[in-house]
C-alpha cells in the first residue's frame, strides 16, 4: 500500500523514519463506521502504544444515563454521574474492556440503544471538557493511540501525528452492520445507513466540538482498502509524521549577515538579562517557515529575537503604523521588516511575505493580529490560514509567557518562558481546498492554531502554575485592548 501523499519538497520535511518515541501521541478522527477503533487498536499494538477509545468513555456514560434514568440533554445530571465515576479502559483480547466503578459494561455500551443517544450525551460542552481532561492525562503519562472525532482538533492539537480516516455513508453503513452481526443484534441494513447518516450530521453540527478534519492531519480514504491495506496505510502514514518532527540541523552564526548578528547579540544579552527560558529552541532551527507567536505585550520580539538568537535570518511583518515613529521604525527597517496594514488584505504585504519564504527565509508573523489579554489567546485572524495556503510554508506555534513585565533575572510573579511547537504543515490541504473555500479553510487553521495556543499555555502552567500576578496584569489591560480590537477589526473586513 502507498504511502499517503506528503510534499516531498518541504524544506522542514523528514530525513528518516527512526523508532517511535515512546510518549508519541496518534491522533486518529473519522465519523462513524470510518474503521478508527479496529486501525487505532492494531496500530498501538504494532507501535507498543496504549491504545484509548475515546468513544467508549461518551457511550459508558451515556449507559450510566439511561441505567439511572438520565435523560441524556441534562447536562447537569451527566456532570454528576461523570464526576463521582470511576470510568475505566483496559485492553482485552483485541477489544476494549470498559468499567464503571468497577462493573464490566464493554458488551453493554455498543449496541443500537446507546448509539442512537451518544451524540446527544456528547454534544455537551461541559462533559466534554471533563472528557478531554481525563483524556489528556492518559495521554501524558504515556504514549498512547487515541480515536475519536476531535482528539486531533481539540483533545491533542499538538499530537505527534494525526490521522483522518475517512469512507463513503454506503461503506461506513455495511461495516457498521457487520459489527452489530457479529454481536448477535438483528438490525435493518436501511435503518443502520439512517442511524450513520443522522450520526454524521450530529457530530457535524453541534456546538461543542463538532467533528472536523485537522488541517494538519493526513487524510485516507479506506472505502475500498481491505483492513491490511488500511493498516499499513496509517502506520506508514504516522511514521513519516514522526520523522517530520525530528529537527533540522542547525544554522550557523556564520551565515548570518552583519544587521542579523548585532540583533541577535543585543536581544540575547536582554534575555540573559530577564532570566528567560526557552523551550524547544531545537524547533527554530528551520528555513523558509512562518514563526507564529501569541501576542501579550510591546516586549514580545525581544523576547522572541533572544529566544531566536544565532539562528536562521528572520524577517518579520509588524503593523504599518510601527514606521511612521522615529525610534521604531528605525529598527524595524534595520531588520528588514515587511509593513502590514491590518484592517484589510494587505496585498502587498502578503506578496513580500511569500517571496522571502520562497527564499528560504523565516517569517515572523503575529497571527492573533494585535495584543491580547494574557492567558487568553486568540482569536486567530484569516492571515495565517492564507498565507499557508498560499505558499504551503510550515508554521512553528510559539507560546510567550512573562513578557508583561519581565525582571532583571526572571522573577515568581511572571517567569519570562518561550515555548515553540514543532512546526505544523498543511497535509489536508488538498481535500480541506476541494470541500473549503480559501476564507472558510483560513478559520478552520486558526481554530487548530487557538487550541494549540491553549494546549501550550496549559503545559506552562504545569510547569510553573498561572501567579496572581499574572491574572491581575491581565484584567488590567482587558478594557484597553478589547477597546482597540473595536477599533482595528470591528466593522471592518478583516484578514
């Protein structure tokens, strides 16, 4: 079986596959009878993974629902019965065992009944976010395969590689029915293609969490593919995601011109300086790639250029007005900073982007579009979604911490932290472009780049937990910038 299609010609691409780290984490989303159970399943085995039906956990609590007579749209009595649950999974002879405060109801939670109101049950924000939680502690103590219709969207953004299985309603439907004889239930071929399609539908539709394809997330389409085939398409698929992950070798300070090399001497002092952190610095280690931070605070690019320090050229886009003041604006042109007028589609600015990545250079681009209030990134504006689109370049997410105030030698209040992500590469593309408009397509990445900005911010604050400092700071400045976001972007046609 192929290996499904990736861009041989990305300058961040794969060198070779090598093992599979032990706390990988694969993501693998697809609607109903996509075959996401018996592929997750079969390729933790192959990869020495804990394999996590994530679904067994909506359908446990939809039978504990409807065993205490619950009425799965009460979202206030499912939290109880969440809450005060012991809900656990186990492998068992190729199938997962699942357990409610101790009770074995695998055989219980897979038939037509609980099926038909799963979605109902799963469709609530707040029992999801109680799921999700559950879900990532799993995740974070070991490696696991993980399946579901938004782990890659929502439960792990940052996953070490994401799959979409995808088939036709008729295929989905006949393996669906084939499930429910090989269990013994008698059903209607007709009823079950309803039950899929309706499913479909819901999972499409509702608010919380709806399913989607992950713009990064490589998609195969199994109608046709024998279950080997299928398997063999996904692990070969997950491992040359991993290898994309692996890091490019290092520029050297030699191959920096002379403007670079004073930046990057007089930024890095001022991050040993403020006692700044840097994590994952082997990620800035990339050519023609866009550098996509959070935004908090005016001492963001310092921060950024220090973190950034004896790397690869970067050249940044910074809103225009940051060239009509002396001071400023001198060191943005000292830097080769490309201008941005931030209310329209600047179409000159985005043409001068795209010519310096074709060159192989870096991208600094603040996707948010203007400062937010700390701890609460987004939203994400159209212009990152575009200009990937455009030039198919790699995105590095990056996440700042500490830049509100940052103290000579770091400080408890705020540390000063800068986070990067392995870079993020379009590989729907070319099924999201065939069922997405470009704008429509722009919001779905912004969407995955937003929770990708909050999975970071929860890994920092695992580190070094939120300070009341930094929640004050915050409310501080929330009446300023909500102000000058109304005057940017409201009623305006944004990027």
């Amino acid at each position: 079986m192929p290996v499904p299609d990736l861009d041989e010609s990305d300058p961040c691409g794969p060198q070779s596959y090598g093992p599979v780290p032990p706390d990988t984490v694969v993501a693998i989303d697809g609607p109903a009878g996509s075959g996401k159970s018996t592929t997750a399943r079969a390729l933790a085995d192959r990869l020495d993974l804990l394999y996590v039906d994530s679904g067994a956990m909506y359908r446990a609590l939809t039978w504990a629902a409807a065993a205490a007579g619950v009425d799965p749209h009460d979202e206030a009595s499912l939290l109880r019965l969440l809450d005060g649950a012991d809900l656990t999974l186990q492998s068992s002879r190729g199938e997962t065992a699942v357990f409610w405060n101790g009770r074995d109801i695998s055989a219980a939670v897979r038939t037509p009944e609980i099926e038909a109101d799963v979605s109902a049950v799963s469709a609530h924000a707040s029992v999801r976010e109680r799921m999700v939680a559950r879900q990532r502690a799993m995740g974070r103590r070991q490696g696991v395969v993980m399946e579901g219709r938004d782990i890659g969207t929502v439960v792990f953004p940052l996953a070490s590689a994401k799959i979409y299985l995808d088939a036709t309603l008729e295929a989905r439907a006949e393996r669906r029915l084939r499930q429910h004889r090989r269990r013994g239930l008698t059903v209607d071929r007709g009823e079950v293609l309803r039950e899929v399609e309706a499913r479909d539908r819901r999972d499409s539709e509702r608010t919380a969490s709806p399913l989607r394809i992950p713009p990064d997330a490589v998609v195969i389409d199994n109608s046709t593919l024998t279950l080997d085939d299928q398997l063999e398409a996904t692990e070969a698929a997950v491992r040359r995601l991993l290898a994309y992950r692996r890091p490019a070798a290092a520029g050297r300070d030699g191959e920096l011109s002379l403007r670079y090399r004073i930046a990057f001497a007089v930024f890095g002092s001022v991050g040993r300086f403020t006692g700044l952190r840097v994590i994952g610095r082997e990620h800035a280690n990339l050519h023609g790639c866009i550098l996509a931070p959070n935004h908090v605070s005016n001492w963001d690019p310092p921060a950024l250029g220090a973190a950034l320090s004896g790397k690869n050229h970067i050249r940044a886009i910074a809103k225009e007005e940051l060239f009509r003041l002396p001071p400023s604006a001198m060191l943005y042109r000292f830097l080769y900073a490309i201008p941005i007028k931030r209310n329209i589609y600047d179409t000159a600015a985005f043409d001068r982007a795209a010519q310096v990545l074709a060159e192989g250079q870096n991208l600094l681009f603040f996707p948010e579009g203007m400062r937010r209030v700390y701890g609460e990134p987004g939203p994400v504006r159209n212009g990152l979604g575009l200009l990937m689109q455009r030039t198919g370049a790699p995105a590095v997410p990056i996440f700042l911490r500490g830049t509100l105030a940052p103290q000579p030698g770091g400080g408890p209040r705020a540390p000063l932290e800068v986070s990067l992500a392995p870079p993020i590469r379009l590989h729907a593309l070319p099924v999201l472009g065939r069922r997405l408009e470009p704008r429509a397509l722009s919001r779905e990445i912004g969407r995955l780049f937003e929770a990708i900005y909050r999975e970071m911010q929860e890994r920092s604050a695992e580190r070094h937990p939120f300070t009341d400092w930094e929640r004050e700071a915050a409310e501080r400045v929330r009446a300023a910038i909500e102000r000058k976001e109304a005057r940017t972007f409201h009623n305006r046609r944004p990027l």
